[in-house]
C-alpha cells in the first residue's frame, strides 16, 4: 500500500483492481476497508475468469497490465516487496537495472555489511546479551608472515 501511496503522490497515472477471491464476504469487506485501491463486486462472475486468466496461484498477485490490455509482467508482487517503488515502472528494462544494482551490492557485500544496520549494530547471545559486531581491518604487510589488525 505505500507504494501505491507514494507513487500515486507522484502523480503517476496508474490503478490497482482487487480480483477478489474470498469466501467470506466479511473478509472482503474487511480488505476493501483497508486499501485505497478500487475492486471488482465480491463473487462477480469475471473474478474467477480473471483468475483462471492471470493463473493466480499465489496470493498476493499484482499483475501488471498495459493499456492495451495486455500483461506486461504476471507477478511484480515480489518485485515490490523487495525494491518499493524502485521498481516502477515494471518494465523488463527496470528489472534489468534492478539486477544490475542487486549484482553489484553481492559483490560488494562484507559479513559487516549483512549484520550491521540502521537499526542495530550487534547480534544477541544465548543469554540475551547484545554483542556489538565488530569486523576488525586487516591489512596485508609486505612480509610473508605479518597481519596487522587495526
């Protein structure tokens, strides 16, 4: 939904339809109450072609479709998860970049660079304590035998 949220305030011209799918129609009501998106009527007869259409088989499912009308991407709902809005537009293109990025941040990455973050800087041990991570530097001297940790 913050996507949705951030790319609308951009003024980005695109709509999320729910395809519900629930049995309950609380439950529908329940999730419509919750989105700023638009849906079709609950247990319409064009939910369960849409779904056989699309092959939604995993919940949830953000197809992708053009304003042809044609698919352009089947599934971007993990694409969303782990990029946010940077994966707008959701074009082959954008997820080539988004690749590119993801390879280099791999090769680049450190044990540090995977256990430190905004949010914490340490790991815990079996009694609770907070154990700060520290990577020490290490550099190479010119003689066989001798490493240097600063």
């Amino acid at each position: 939904m913050e996507v949705y949220e951030k790319l609308k305030a951009k003024g980005e011209n695109f709509e999320v339809v729910l395809i519900p799918l629930d049995e309950d129609e609380e439950s529908f009501k329940e999730v419509l109450g919750s989105v700023p998106w638009l849906s079709l009527p609950f247990k319409d007869k064009f939910c369960g072609k849409l779904a056989k259409y699309f092959e939604l088989s995993t919940l949830p499912t953000l197809v992708i479709v053009g304003p042809d009308g044609k698919t352009l991407n089947p599934n971007v709902a993990d694409a969303i998860e782990d990029h946010g809005v940077d994966a707008y537009p959701f074009t082959p293109e954008k997820f080539a970049e988004l690749d590119e990025i993801l390879k280099a941040r791999e090769a680049a990455q450190t044990l540090e660079s995977i256990l430190v973050s905004e949010e914490h800087d340490f790991v815990i041990g079996k009694d609770g304590v907070q154990v700060k991570v520290f990577m020490p530097k290490v550099m190479l001297s010119s003689s066989p035998l001798s490493l240097l940790h600063l």
